[in-house]
C-alpha cells in the first residue's frame, strides 16, 4: 500500500457559515465540505458509497432499512435517516440528531468523478466554525480509504485500519490544514481554534501510550 503521506493535498476542504437550504435545518448553519476527484466513473463511486457490502471493506459495517425513508446504524458510530437518495448523484442523511446532515454529491467528468461530502449543524449546535476540527479530520480519512478502496488497495478492517499509526500520523497533517482552513473562513476565534485542535489532536492522532 502506498504511503499515506503522499495522499495529502489530494482532497480540498473547506468550513463556511451560510443560510439552510430546502430539507436542512433553519437558521445559520456550519457547512463543513471535503472535495476529492477519483479517476473512476461515477457509477462505481456510487456503488462504493452505497453498498452495505462495499462500505465495510473501506468506511465500517453498515445497516439497516437503506432507502429513502429509512434508517441505518454505522457499526461503532452515528445513526440516521435516509433523506434524500438520486442514484447516481445525490445521497443526503441525517448523522446522529436530525439537525446534523450528510450531504454525498458526485459529478462525473468523463472517466472521473468529483465527489462532495458536506457535514452541516447549525450554529448553535457547532458553537463556531471550530466545529470543523471535531468532523473534518474523520471526513478527510473517510474519502481517503474511499480511494484506496477504488484503487484496488485492501485496508482489511477500515476502523482497525484508522487506529494505526500510519493513519494517526496523517491525521495529524490534516489537522493542521483543517485550523488552517478554519482560521482563513473567519468563522472562529482563534482560542476556539486552539481549543478543536486539541480535541482533533486527541481523537484522531493521540499520542502512543
């Protein structure tokens, strides 16, 4: 398997706060986003993100009533409802309360495709655009195993494969571009920033005992 390292960079973040849209919360929300472009057609992108069978081998068991309308439990993790599902472009859910949502776009380009995963929570949920430093960096490794998955790379179990220290050490690079991106929006101070690196530092890239 490749170096991990090298992956840095391939995915783009941002953290904004803007208006709800149509089947978001009211109100002023926290827009956390990762971009990354796969060079695999979207129809296979969407299976990888989709499929109970496929989403274990690269995110974590999935399961539950998968359609629109639904529920479903990430094993060790949020739970939800379906809310939104257009094959092969569109997948929104709820992660964890109704308030917190998951919106997956893809957009093909020829034989590549752009996906989009925005995490938003309203503002007063998130506290400030710090919020970003508590999701983002799990968001980042979530896309990264998505490409390793699609390459053909196998990871073996993704939530052992997060806890090794090749992971923690990217997550520790990721970090740092996450309070980078957070202090560049302007959407939080910079104690708030301290403090959600602290906690990022601590969940995604402790140190080894």
């Amino acid at each position: 398997m490749k170096d991990l390292i090298d992956e840095l960079g391939a995915a783009t973040c941002s953290v904004a706060r803007r208006a709800g849209g149509p089947g978001e919360a009211d109100g002023e929300l926290v827009s956390v986003a990762v971009r990354r472009t796969y060079p695999h057609a979207a129809d296979d992108v969407w299976d990888a993100v989709t499929d109970p069978e496929r989403l274990a081998r690269w995110f974590a068991p999935v399961s539950g009533d998968l359609r629109p309308g639904g529920s479903f439990q990430v094993e060790g993790n949020a739970g939800g409802e379906i809310l939104a599902c257009e094959p092969p472009r569109l997948l929104r859910v709820s992660w964890g309360a109704p308030e917190s949502q998951v919106t997956v776009r893809l957009t093909a380009d020829g034989e590549a495709t752009t996906l989009e995963l925005e995490h938003t929570v309203p503002v007063a949920f998130a506290g400030s655009g710090a919020g970003a430093l508590f999701v983002g960096p799990g968001w980042d490794v979530a896309v990264l195993g998505l490409a390793l998955h699609l390459g053909g790379d196998v990871v073996g179990d993704p939530v052992a494969w997060e806890g090794t220290p090749e992971v923690a050490r990217y997550n520790a690079a990721t970090i740092d571009a996450w309070a980078e991106t957070v202090t560049a929006s302007g959407t939080a101070t910079a104690a708030e920033v301290a403090g959600g690196v602290a906690a990022a530092r601590a969940q995604f890239a402790p140190e080894p005992a």
